[in-house]
C-alpha cells in the first residue's frame, strides 16, 4: 500500500526558511510519489492569542505562500483545516480516549504554557489531539515534519493504538518522516530554532532582499572563543544554509576557509545573503502574483475541501459507527 502523506501548517504568510528546510521541501518533493493532503490549520492557530479580523487573510496567504514555495494544487490536496468540520468531531471523539496526564507532559505545551502564564487555554492542551485527529482522519502513515513535531507524532501513534485497542483496528500508525534539516536555529540566538514567534530569528521566503542581507548579516556566529575545529551552534547553522541554497563549490571554499583558519565570517554572510535572495527570488514572485488574484487562491481553498472531504467523511461515519454514536 502505498503511504498517505499528511501535514499542516500554521497560517501566517511568513513561511520561514526552517518551516522550507524541516518540512515544506520534503512535501514538494513527495507530491509527485504519494497521495498528499497539505492542510493549513486555522483551528490550531486560534489557541494562540490572535486578530480575528487578520486571520481568514492570514489563511489565504499561507495557501498562497505555500503554493509559491512549490506545493501543487493539482497533485496535492491542498486545503484549510476548518472547512472540514470531521477534524474538530474526530478531536473530540479521541478527547474521550486520551489521559489528561500525558497533555500535560508535552514539551511544546510546558513551554507555551510558561511563556503565558495568565491565559492557558484547554485548547492549548488539546493541541496534539487535534493534531492526532487531522492525520488520522486522511489514514495519514507519512508526516513530513520539523524535529520541534516528533513528539506529537509520537502522541498521534499512541493514539491510533489507543483508539484501535478500544474499538477495533480502525487507524495505521503514522511515521514521522523528518526534513534535510529538521531544526533549523534563530538567527539571532542558536540555543532556540527559528520560529515565526521570535523577531529577528527568521529569513521568511517572501522577504524582500534589504530584509535578507540585514537578518544574515546580524547572524550570531561564534560567542566565546573557539575550542578545537567544533563549530559553534551559530556557523553551523550558517553552513547548514550555505549547504542548502549555495553550490558544492561555494560551500567547500569556505570549509576550507574554516579548517584553516583564514574564514571571515563578513564574507560568508555576505555570499549566503546573495544567495538566498536569488534562491528566493522565484518564490517571492510567485507569492506576490497568487496575492494579486484572491479568487484564485480561494479557488484552491475550495477545490482542496472538495477533494478532502469525502475521504474525511468515510473515515468519520466508520469511526462513529464503531464508537456507538446512534445513526437515525
Ligand atoms: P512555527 O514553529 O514557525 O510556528 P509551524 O508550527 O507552523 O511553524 O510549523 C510548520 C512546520 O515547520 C512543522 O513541520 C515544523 O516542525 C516545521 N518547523 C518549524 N520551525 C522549524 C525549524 N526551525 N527548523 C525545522 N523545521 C521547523
């Protein structure tokens, strides 16, 4: 059998190049070999605090980022979470089978919930859950992630077992399938990964180059002095992103230049800014074209429901069934 291929995504425009190198290449590459469902996941965006007069744009643009980026409406279902309402009855349904103690044990969940004491939402907590619920309702087995996920798939497998032991095998269990680069680092701080949620951390896909050339250029590189030929967390990183968006050649002058002693890191940034831009430059056109055709963009949106939904509601009305819910 071949592997149902699932992910999501938050919906921000901002698709950074650590979302790009932990996830969204790997789903463009996998488009081609499996069935694919590329969700962006608006019921999980709201356990953030949020505009809710910014989000339905916010929606469309990480669609149209995403498509910018490579995915493709035609061989991918691509769609947005909460036009399929089977994610938010599943969620609920596999509510009923899953210990409240091992929400509380996720590390996602203790760092979010500690950076906002005040306003921790159960929605927070039932993050994975409905997680859980978006991959299993497709009969996900492939999820193309950043290593920050691993453990959410973990819980999604537990699930799936879980719900399997109770009322019959029902759900495979997903695999996680990590990216090139599954944790790409902020820019500005290497002990944390690149996130949309920390300024100055992220190089977005569809930044303009002033944009680019100033978050490299102010790349933190080495913070003590160097022990041995170790890099430090920052230059691997920079490498890291020399070795996906510059050539072989470019990449093996500077380890050279690093193995001798003679790299300035001026010069590294300097090249890595270049090429990102040109890298870039693709995306960020194709971004700004869907951009300028909304209907398009909603187009893609509904014909991604279309397509989305018969799968979610077979899964649904067989998991209803085996859970004893009344059919009339
Ligand atoms: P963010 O953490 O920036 O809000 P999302 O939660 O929407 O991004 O994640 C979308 C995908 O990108 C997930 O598969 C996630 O694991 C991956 N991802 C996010 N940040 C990174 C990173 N710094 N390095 C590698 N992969 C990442």
């Amino acid at each position: 059998m071949k592997d149902v291929v699932f992910s999501g995504i938050q919906p921000t425009g901002l698709i950074h190049v650590g979302n790009y190198l932990g996830a969204i290449r790997k789903w463009v590459a996998l488009q081609d070999r499996h069935p694919c469902y590329y969700c962006v996941v608006d019921y999980h965006a709201i356990t953030a605090p949020y505009d809710p007069a910014d989000l339905p744009r916010r929606t469309l643009e990480a669609v149209a980022a995403n498509v910018a980026a490579g995915l493709d409406p035609d061989r991918s279902v691509i769609f947005v979470q909460s036009q399929i309402p089977e994610h938010t009855e599943l969620c609920w349904i596999f509510n009923a089978v899953t210990p409240v103690g091992e929400l509380q044990r996720m590390t996602q969940y203790k760092d979010k919930a500690r950076q906002r004491r005040e306003s921790v939402n159960a929605g927070l907590l039932n993050y994975p859950i409905l997680q859980a619920a978006d991959i299993l309702l497709y009969r996900g087995t492939l999820v193309p992630v950043g290593e920050d996920q691993a453990q959410h798939l973990e819980f999604a497998r537990e699930v799936a077992r879980r719900f399997n032991a109770l009322y019959g095998e029902t759900f495979p269990e997903p695999q996680v399938m990590l990216g090139d680069f599954p944790r790409v680092l902020a820019l500005n701080d290497p002990a944390v990964k690149m996130s949309k949620s920390v300024p100055g951390s992220y190089i977005a896909l569809t930044d303009e180059p002033e944009t680019i050339r100033e978050a490299v250029a102010k790349a933190v590189t080495d913070t003590g002095p160097r022990t041995g030929n170790e890099m430090s967390p920052g230059v691997k990183n920079l490498f890291d992103l020399l070795g996906a968006f510059s050539s072989p050649d470019t990449v093996r002058r500077f380890q050279q230049a690093y193995q001798d002693g003679s790299l300035r890191y001026v010069e590294l940034k300097r090249v890595l800014a270049d090429d990102l831009v040109s890298a870039l430059e693709p995306v960020r056109r194709r971004y700004r074209e869907l951009l300028a055709r909304p209907d398009d963009i909603r187009d893609i949106v509904r014909n991604g429901a279309d397509r989305a939904r018969p799968v979610a509601r077979a899964t649904l009305a067989e998991v209803r069934e085996k859970v004893g819910i009344l059919r009339v």
